[in-house]
C-alpha cells in the first residue's frame, strides 16, 4: 500500500513537471564482422589502467562526434517476457499472469529486436495478461479520487499520469481524448472503479507499452536521424536498467535538450547502473551470457537422479542469484569477481546433495545454522572458482544423464570467446561409435578424434570440455564414473590463453588471463544491450570499447556505461 | 477428457443432449462452399530408419508405417513421397535446418547457434493466400515437454510470419482449451457490456498500431501487421464466444496437474493436444495446423516405450543405415512407430467425421515429415507421409519415387494441393511441384 502511495505520489510530481514544460578450419564461424568479435581483443597491449581514457576520448567520437559507418535501423523493440512483467509489476504493484511462452533467445539474450514479436501465437497472452492486471489492480490506491462529482477529471489525471509512466512519455492531449472515449461506457457499465479498470488495461495493451519505440524525427530515406529526448531517455534507460525512464530521467527528457549532451548522459548513465535496477540489468546480462537464466528449467533424468528435486533445482538458482549479487556490489562488479570468485552461497540442502566431495579431504566443513538458510562458504579453491565452478551453472550444461565435453566447450568457445563452432557438414556427419557403455564419458568422446574428418574441431573442442570432466552432470565433484577414474586433465587451444588446466578452478584462472575474453564480453553486452549483432562498421564502437575494458579492475558497470555514450546509440538510420 | 478423439457425436452431447445445433456449432459445423482443404503438419525430430519406414515392395508392409498401412480406410488415402531433399545451407545444423527452412523455403536467419527461419512457413503462405474466415485461420500447437536447459528456444516451432519471426508453439493443453472454449458471461446483456469494453481496449491498440506503423519503413511495419492480425483475429474470437452466448458446446474439462515439462508426460500431452485438434479442425475453428512433436534434435529418453536412452545422441546417431546394431535400431523404429500411431489415431479420428463430401480426413491433408532422413543428420530422402484428400486436390496413393526432388517441390505441390497457383516456393520461385503429381 504504501509503495502504491509512492507511486501516486511521484505522479503527482511528474504531472506538475509535465505542466511546466510540456579458429578451426572449417570449423569456427567465418564472419564478416570478425574483427570486431572477440577474437580481435587478443591483439594489442592493454590500457594502462592509469589513464582510465573513455572510449569517447579514445575514438574520438563522443556523442556528436565522428560518426560510425554502422547505424541501427529505425526500429520498434517489443519488450522482452522479462521487461514486460517487470513493467507490469512497477504500474500496477503485481505482477503479470505467467506466459506459457518463452521468448527466443539469440547468444543467450532475450532483448534480440528481430527475433521480437507479437503474433497470432503470444497475442491473447498479452490480452488476457491486460485484461487480469485491470480487474486485479487497487483502484482506490492507484487512482484515489476525492470527488466523485467530478470522477471524469480524476479518470483523466489517473490516464495522464499513468500512460506517461507506462510509455516513457509525455502523452498528447489528442491521444487522451482517444483514450478517454472507453471511459465512460465503462463508468456507465460499472461506475468509476470499472472505468479506471477500462482505461488501465487499453494503456497495457497499447503498442505503445508493448515496444520500445526508436524513430526519431521524419527524413528522408537511408538518413541518420537523433532519436528525441524521450526516445533518448527510454534506450538510455533500458540498456542500463531493463526498464522505463524513472522519474528523474523522464523530467530531464521533458525538459527538452539537456538529455542530448554527452555530459548529462554520463551523469545519468553513471546513476542508472548503480540502481538495484541497474545491477538487476547486469544479473540479467551475464545470466544470459553464462547461459543459465532459470536453473528451474533445467531437467535431469528423474530415474537415474532423484535428488535432482524442484527444491535442489530452485536452490541452485538461488546460489547463482547471491552469487553475481555478491560479485557486482563486494566483489566490485569487475570480470574478475565474476570469474575468479572465491565463494560461493549455498544451504545444508544444496551442500549434502551437490557439494559435500568437495570438501571431502578438508579438515574444516562449512557449518550452517538449518537445513534452509544460505552461508558465504570458501570454494575448495583446487576445485572450483567463479562462476564457471558453480554447480548450475554446470549442470545446465550437461544433458540430461551424463556429462557432454563437446556441449561445455561448445557453449564456453562461443559465449566467453565469441567463436562459435560451425556445426559439421550433414554430408561428412559420422556420429560416435557407441563404445563402452560402461567406459567413462570421456573415453567415449575421444573416440571422435580417431576421424580424421572430426579432428579438425574436435582438436580444438574436447580438450576444453575434458579439463571439466571431474564435474558431473548435476555439478558434483566426482573422481570416479563407472568405477573408473576420471580423468580432468583439459586444454585450450586456439585461444589467447591456451595451455593445460584441469578443473573449473584451473580453468578460471586462465580465462580471467584472457584478452579475448575480455573483448568478447565487451561484444556480448553490446548484443545485448542494441539488441542485435555486432556488424563490420561497429567496429569503431566495439574496438574502443574492448581497448577501454582491457584493464582487469574495469567494472561491468563502466562498461556499460561507456557502451551507452558510444557514437550511434542515439542514432538511428531511416529504411532506405 | 477421455482418451478419445471427440467426434461430432460428443460434441453435440457436450451441447446439452440434443440434437439441436446450437447456434455456435451450427455455424462453426457449416464449412462454407469451396472451403478448399484444412492443412496439418507434424513434425518428428532425430530422423527415421530409412529400411523400416518405406513399405516393402512386395508385401507392402513397413515396420514404422503398418498402423497406418493395415488401417484400408488411411492407406486408401495415404501418399508416401520418397527422394525429397532439403537442399538449404547455413546457419545451426541439420536438425535446426529441418525446422527453420524445409517449410520457409529459404536460407535460415540468425546467428549460427540461434538458427531462425527466414521467411514465412508455409501454413503463414497459405493463410495469406486462402484468408481463411475462421477464428484461429492458424494454429501452432504442439508437445515439447523440456528435457534439457531452455537454451535451443529457437528449435521450439517451424512456424514463422517473417523472418526470425517465430510464431511460439502453444504447449499447454490447459491454455489451449481455455483459448479454444472461451468462457463467456451468461448474463447476455452483462456479456455485450464487456465486449464493448474489450472491442475498445483493442480497437484503442489499433489505433495506436495505424498510427505507429505510418512512422515505420515496410520491414518494421510487417512487423506491426503481424501485431494487427493478431489483434483483430483475437477480436473476431471474443465476438463469437459471445454469439455462442453460453451455448458453446465444449468437451469436458482437462482434468488438472498433468507437469507440462515432464518428459514422461508425453503421451498423455500428445493425445490431449491431439484431441483439441481434431475438434479445431472438425468445429472449422481453425484450417491451418502446425505440430512439432518435440524440439527439433530433442533428447527424450522414451521411457514410455521402455527405451530410457538419449534419442538424439545414444540412439539416432549410432544408427547405422544396415542397421548393425539391431538394439539401436530397433529403438529408432520404437520411436517412429510410436509417431506412426499418433498420426494413425489422429487421421482415423478426423475421418471418423462425416461432412457433406466425405469425411474430415477426405477434406484435409495431414503431412508427417521429419527434420532429418535419418539418425545421422541426413537432409536427404527426407520420410514424407500424406493423408487425406484435400478436397478432392490430391488424388495420388502408395509411393510417389521419382528420384531426387527438392523441398521446395514439395511446398509447390502442397500450395497446388491446397488450391493455390503457384510455380514454385521461396527462393526457388520456378521450382515447380513434385514431379509426378
């Protein structure tokens, strides 16, 4: 209640600011716009972490400065499952009815604009989901009206206010009128509350909420256009906090100008990220990095494991959750805290099912106080570091019964080095022999290297995905499968970092070394924050970038926003 | 709901015990004139056993096939196509390429570990053709119990509106139901009051629409048409339950607690969302139908057939096309016989309702293909079953062999089945149809 009164309370705000101013052969993708991918960043020395250059200044071309050959197109971006229930939530105090469709995800990111829509297969999801949060909401808290006499007045300042909230927006008086036309057959049908519902729920359904709109002023084709200052304000404010403009930002698009210099971007930018909003928005970056967005979700065969319950799974999920939250506010938000992470937080449950052989050999075990509450408890630091050493993490990718070292390379080349692995062709398939059923994963794997047609990627692939091999497909240490040792002994190979490991411990290590790494990262957040791919002319963005984050104590959160004040952000090309 | 597929018999029980069509079914049972044919398409994953699936020259049996082959009813109407080839490249592997492009017809969109279709599917190319005046002109439904971590959400459908445009795969039989059975206020006039509120919450959102999609260039505004479509097609949905005033006729409720992600909950989801089908297409709720029967290059495990192994990787690729290992590949026939069934059960129950020209079945064409040829990746002799007559369009029966023919032949000739012109399909527009047809 008193959170709905804050919010009322704020809009009283906004309306009195509004009344004022209105590598492997054949193997590794071959792209065009390589250069500009991760593996570029293992060239080059570091940026002596002295000087801490922006970009801007490293390029040159601050906002309103030199321009990139590569514009995003004029575009609308549906709000993402994530972003929509987020929305919903803040304007009405509840969240939305679940969705029973997920989103498509492109590198792990649910923000890709293309991949985005709304069609005859998710519409009623947003109908019904409108349809709900109206009958749902608290009117007389989030629409209070003191004179009933004069209920159209108070109809029409809830509409004002909250339209303005749900867009990212001054609304025109013209659209109010529009609006207000379902106004009164609802007052009529079911008084004043009903016509309050009426109008919340045509707000909730309007494209206006439902996408992001990127337009900026009319032009001719194949133009370069500014996006407006609120326009400005809402992509500033998504990029680095998932969602709407606040307050202050909104009052600073309306304001009209100030909002297009570079200075007062930063200034915002730097505020955003270290909202909760804006370290959620990071969480919600490197869950889809690292591939693990709901632990929930991810299913072990039942016969075989058991123990592997709703509970252990929503636990896991929990671990990940105190895990990046400790990384991105104690741990400084650097790559580093991500990667190399020393603890991990876990309960009685998650350490007797998953994590008790870690600290088999220690003389000290982690002590919790009941079965449930969470403890900050040390790795076995020969085991497991970061997040890579976490056991969702792990087990989400594993398939459902055993481990697949192909799977975990695959998804660590292509997230963490930006180099995908180009499925071989169908013509030259030659799946696995079957082997010993009773052998160890391993020893099934390697047999893919005995074709000569296989080692070309498989040389490169497996080696990776074996060094992780004393992790089984729950995320349980294990030294033996099948009553045989297993052997951990990995590589890299073709990377900026290659060398033996043996262990998520080992491995962290390496990749907290890596250049590539680094600049790949910088790649992957400028996926997910344009919401699309990197092209050959982003190279002038994403080259600074990754020259900018070279240094280990540069923050995610630096980068991000560094990665907003970039040259085109705020730009937008018309469709030729 | 029981494990029958509803019949027009049940329906008019679920009506109220009489045989007075109510005012809903009458119209939805009243197929207008030149309604041309209702399209399924099912869609297994991890390929077949090629030696098992085509029916033995001489017998005329298949190991996979029979419960189709020794029903006389479906094997009069059954038309096997043989050497077709999805010759696309690019983007994901051959299990995503069965799903983003045998139907699209053109090159996949994407990154190369997030492949998307590129390009309408075909039953998009086909609602755009026929506008079919129903109220779900399309429907893609399917049963994709997860199995392992949600990170293929782009092998979750072949239906797309353009593309990387996926339309989701309705999964939930709960939802569906709900969807196609909508509840409707049985005070009448309490009932046109809301739908008055409903119209202008969506009429208020086309408004927007109109007036967003003239600031947008022709790529983003097919976007916004798709959005339009939708809002419109809903809308059609609300005034018909609302016709139906209550009268609707529906099946009984599905019985609650069935986990939806639970693999060995296949069965039983497949049969739910296999009897809501039939009663979309035999009520003319809907003409279009896509089906996934799990996620292209999913990994269930079958334990409903006592198989307990990884489909994908522990079965489809250790099978060999001699079939060296008969345990395997005695597995991988389980599974397409499984499939078999399915279908066989489906089309019996769609012939089970008579219409004014033959049966449901007569007036339809019901497609089961696979992503893959076989366990191997193979895009090449891809098994291509086809029931039904389409309205009288697709007469052939057996096996059509006339060696290699391309995908997009084969959309041509369901385009020229489905009563619509066409020379060829996607980037290939003078591919013509299948040779032989």
């Amino acid at each position: 209640m008193y959170r709905l009164w804050g919010l009322v309370r704020r809009r009283v705000l906004w309306v009195g600011a509004f009344a004022l101013t209105g590598a492997c052969a054949g193997g590794e993708q071959e792209r065009g716009d390589s250069a500009v991918g991760g593996s570029s960043g293992a060239a080059g020395a570091a940026t002596g972490g002295a000087t801490m250059a922006s970009p801007v200044e490293v390029s040159g071309a601050g906002a309103g400065g030199a321009r990139c050959a590569t514009v995003t197109e004029r575009r609308l971006r549906r709000l993402s499952g994530s972003e929509y229930s987020h929305a919903v939530g803040e304007l009405t105090g509840s969240a939305p009815a679940a969705f029973s469709l997920p989103d498509p995800t492109v590198h792990g990111f649910d923000t890709n604009a293309d991949a985005l829509g709304i069609s005859s297969g998710n519409f009623e999801d947003y109908a019904i989901s409108a349809e709900l949060a109206a009958s749902e909401v608290d009117v007389a808290a989030l629409a209070p009206c003191a004179s009933p006499m004069d209920s159209k007045s108070c109809a029409r300042s809830f509409l004002e206010v909250f339209a303005t909230q749900a867009f990212g927006r001054l609304v025109h008086e013209e659209e109010v009128a529009s609006w207000m036309s379902a106004y009164e057959p609802a007052r009529a049908l079911g008084g004043y509350e009903l016509g309050v519902r009426t109008l919340l729920q045509n707000v909730l359904l309007s494209p206006y909420f439902l996408y992001r709109v990127e337009l900026g002023a009319e032009a001719q084709p194949s133009a370069e256009v500014e996006l407006s200052p609120e326009e400005t304000a809402n992509v500033l404010a998504f990029a680095l906090t998932g969602q709407r403009p606040d307050a202050e930002l909104l009052a600073l698009a309306l304001q009209g100008g100030e909002l297009l210099e570079a200075e007062t971007r930063r200034s915002q930018a730097n505020r955003l990220i270290r909202s909760e909003a804006g370290r959620r928005q990071l969480t919600r970056f490197l869950r889809g990095l690292f591939g693990i967005q709901d632990l929930r979700a991810v299913n072990k065969e039942p016969v075989r494991f058991p123990m592997y319950t709703p509970r252990i799974k929503e636990e896991l999920d929990t671990e990940i959750a105190l895990f990046l939250e400790h990384a991105l506010s104690t741990g400084g938000g650097t790559l580093d805290a991500v990667l190399g992470g020393t603890h991990t937080f876990i309960n009685q449950n998650l350490y007797d099912t998953l994590y008790a052989a870690d600290y088999a050999e220690q003389p000290d075990k982690p002590v919790f106080p009941d079965a449930g509450t969470f403890v900050q408890v040390p790795f076995n630091p020969r085991l497991r570091r970061g997040l890579l050493g976490l056991a969702g993490f792990l087990a989400a990718h594993s398939p459902i019964h055993r481990t697949s070292p192909v799977d975990r390379a695959v998804t660590l080349r292509a997230r963490l080095f930006c180099a995908p692995m180009q499925p071989p062709p169908g013509l030259m398939f030659n799946p696995p022999p079957p082997g010993d059923p009773e052998g160890t994963t391993r020893k099934k794997f390697e047999q893919h290297t005995q074709d000569k047609s296989c080692q070309a990627c498989h040389r490169v692939i497996d080696p990776l995905g074996f060094g992780l091999e004393m992790i089984d497909t729950l995320g349980r240490y294990r030294t033996t499968e099948n009553q045989l040792p297993v052997d951990s002994s990995g590589a890299l190979l073709a990377t900026d970092v290659d060398g033996p490991f043996a262990g998520p411990a080992e491995l962290a290590a390496r990749l907290m070394e890596s250049q590539q790494v680094r600049a790949c990262v910088v790649t992957q957040l400028f996926r997910f924050m344009e919401g699309r791919d990197e092209r050959q002319g982003d190279a002038c963005v994403l080259e600074p970038l990754q020259q900018y984050f070279k240094p280990r104590e540069r923050s995610l959160a630096d980068l991000a926003v560094e990665m907003v004040l970039s040259p085109n952000f705020f730009r937008r090309r018309t469709e030729p | 709901m029981s494990g029958n597929a509803f019949g027009r018999r049940d329906l008019l029980r679920a009506a109220g015990l009489t045989l007075l069509v109510p005012a809903f079914l009458r119209d939805a049972f009243a197929v207008p004139e030149n309604a041309g044919a209702r399209l399924v398409i099912f869609m297994q994953p991890n390929g077949t056993h090629q030696r098992a699936f085509w029916p033995d020259p001489t017998t005329g049996r298949s190991p996979i096939l029979d419960p189709l082959l020794t029903d006389a009813a479906l094997a009069r109407k059954l038309l096997l196509i043989r050497g077709v080839v999805n010759t696309t490249v690019g983007f994901g592997n051959e299990h995503d390429r069965g799903f983003n492009s045998l139907w699209t017809g053109v090159l996949p969109s994407g990154t190369p570990d997030d492949a998307f279709g590129g390009g309408p599917s075909i039953d998009q190319v086909l609602r755009a053709a026929l506008k079919p005046a129903v109220l779900f002109p399309t429907l893609n439904a399917g049963v994709l119990a997860a199995d392992v971590a949600p990170k293929n959400g782009h092998r979750r459908s072949f239906s797309y509106v353009d593309s990387m445009q996926q339309i989701p795969t309705q999964t939930d039989p709960y939802r569906l139901y709900a969807a196609l059975f909508r509840q409707v206020e049985s005070d009448p006039q309490r009932a046109t009051q809301e739908l008055a509120l409903r119209r202008s919450a969506l009429d208020a959102s086309a408004r927007d629409l109109t007036t967003l999609s003239a600031r947008l260039g022709p790529a983003q505004r097919r976007k916004l048409d798709a959005h339009t479509t939708a809002l419109r097609e809903y809308e059609a949905r609300l005034s018909q339950s609302l016709e139906a005033s209550g009268a609707c006729s529906k099946p009984a409720a599905i019985a609650p607690g069935i986990d939806l992600v639970l693999e060995d909950n296949v069965p039983q989801l497949t049969q739910l969302m296999l009897d809501l089908v039939v009663v979309s297409l035999s009520c003319n709720l809907t003409r279009l139908v896509t089906f996934p029967f799990g996620m292209c290059g999913n990994q269930w495990f079958y334990r409903w057939l006592n198989i307990a192994r990884d489909n994908h990787s522990d079965i489809a690729h250790l099978d060999t096309e001699e079939g060296l290992d008969p345990v395997i590949t005695g597995y991988m026939v389980q599974i397409s016989r499984f499939w078999s069934e399915q279908v066989a059960r489906f089309c019996s129950a769609l012939d089970a309702i008579p219409e004014e020209t033959g049966s449901v079945l007569d007036n339809s064409l019901v497609i089961w293909a696979n992503e893959n040829g076989n366990g191997s990746h193979s895009l090449s002799n891809l098994p291509i079953a086809c029931i039904g007559r389409a309205a009288g369009r697709q007469t052939l029966t057996g096996v059509l062999d006339r060696g290699t023919q391309t995908h997009h032949q084969l959309n041509t000739s369901v385009l020229r089945w489905m009563g619509v012109h066409a020379d060829g399909y996607g980037d290939q527009p003078n591919s013509g149809g299948l040779t032989g047809t």
